[in-house]
C-alpha cells in the first residue's frame, strides 16, 4: 500500500475517533503517526473553543498537543480519563492488541487503563487473524535486561534489543525494548500474565481487555470492531 492511501486510512480513523470527545473530557492522547492525526485534529477543536484537557503518554505526543494550545495534565497525577485515543500495531476482532512499535507501550498501557473508553485508530494493514506477526515490544529496566531476555527466551520469545541510528534505543522512562518474536501467538491472554510475572520487565506490548473499539478506516469505508 502507498503511504498516501494509508495516511489517507489513518486520518479518516482519527476524524472518526475526535468525534467521540465531548466538551469537558480528560482526553489520553496515544503516541504514533495515527494517533497524530487525532491530535492535530482536536488540536483544530480546542482552537475552534473545544474545552478539554489531555494526558499524553509520550514526550513525542506531549510536545505535539501542546503546539496546537492543548493543556496537559501529568498522567500519574490522574485517576481517571475520559476517553483515550491511540494507534496500534496490530490487533484482533477479539480486541487484542499489539502496541509499542513507537516504544511507548508503558505509559500507554498505564493511559489505556485509566481509561473509561478507550478508542484505538488504524489503518486496514493492523488488522490480523492472530496476534504475533508484530513482535512483541517489552519494556525493560536495563539493570534486567539479561535477566529478562532469558526469561523471556524461556517463554519461547525469540528477543532483540531495540536499536534506533544504530544506538540502543532509550525510552522515555530511560529503559530498553526487547523486541521479542513469540510467532503466532495462540493464547494471548496467557503470554501477557506470563510476562507479567517477570521481574525487571516494566511493560510489555500485549494489550488484553483494555481496549473499549476500534475505529479501522480501508480504502473505502470505516469499519468499528466494539
Ligand atoms: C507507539 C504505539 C503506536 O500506537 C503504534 O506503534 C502504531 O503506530 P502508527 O500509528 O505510527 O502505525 O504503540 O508505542
């Protein structure tokens, strides 16, 4: 697919999403070039007198919104949002999904579970049978990255450390992402209580029950999985 027809995708899934905010919300604002779209475009509403407040879950992100005049709240200061928008890398009809290709996944993990919806926004191409196609990222504290790495190789998750121009990739917690190849993944909700047993490992990228729908945009119509 041309990048112009799946930018095209990505912000018709963001226009759709937007139209969900109400006035007064506490908006999550995800991190991603699709969840971009949603921020340029509430953007456009708060200066058109849209009245809300947002949490973002990326520095990425924060300076983006705030840009556009969009206030934002510290997200560990927060119990709850309103309604949060995000991208994903893949996901199911089941709602599962794949998340932390931008190597935010923890505080969008910590976003999506504040959280009283939670509107994930795609193109066609994240739309997948089962999960695992996507490698799964996991965020580690680097004083556990050994430990984690053959932990998670015991687990069958065939890891690489994440690396960007070359350099070791740091995430906006100062830790690492393992990029780990499980294959096909037949139980995902298992593999995420698995993974969530490790010590060292703050977040990984199986998100399962967090998500409220996704608003999935194809060439030709927009199709919502709730
Ligand atoms: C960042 C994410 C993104 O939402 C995910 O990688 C999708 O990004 P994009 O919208 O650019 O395809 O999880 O950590």
């Amino acid at each position: 697919m041309e990048t112009t027809q799946q930018d095209a995708e990505k912000l018709a899934a963001a226009k759709a999403a937007v139209k969900l905010v109400k006035d007064g919300d506490i908006v999550g604002l995800g991190t991603g070039s699709t969840a971009s779209f949603a921020i340029k475009e509430l953007g456009r509403m708060v200066q058109g007198g849209l009245r809300i407040k947002a949490a973002a879950s990326s520095i990425n992100t924060e300076e983006l919104a705030k840009s556009f005049g969009i206030e934002i709240l510290p997200l560990g200061e927060l119990s709850s949002i309103d309604i949060s928008i995000d991208g994903a890398d893949e996901f199911t009809e089941s709602l599962d999904l794949i998340k932390g290709g931008g190597g935010a996944l923890f505080r969008e993990k910590i976003m999506a579970s504040l959280s009283k919806k939670s509107i994930i926004v795609t193109d066609a191409s994240k739309k997948v049978k089962k999960l695992g196609a996507f490698n799964v990222p996991v965020e580690v504290v680097p004083l556990a990255y050994q430990y984690v790495f053959d932990q998670l190789s015991k687990l069958g998750g065939k890891g690489v450390k994440r690396l960007k121009n070359n350099e070791v990739f740091v995430t906006d917690n100062g830790n690492f992402i393992i990029d780990a190849d499980f294959g096909l993944i037949n139980e995902p909700q298992k593999l995420s209580f698995d993974l969530n047993e490790i010590d060292g490992l703050l977040a990984h990228g199986l998100f399962i029950n967090l998500t409220s729908k996704v608003i999935m945009s194809t060439r030709d119509q927009l199709i919502v999985f709730d």
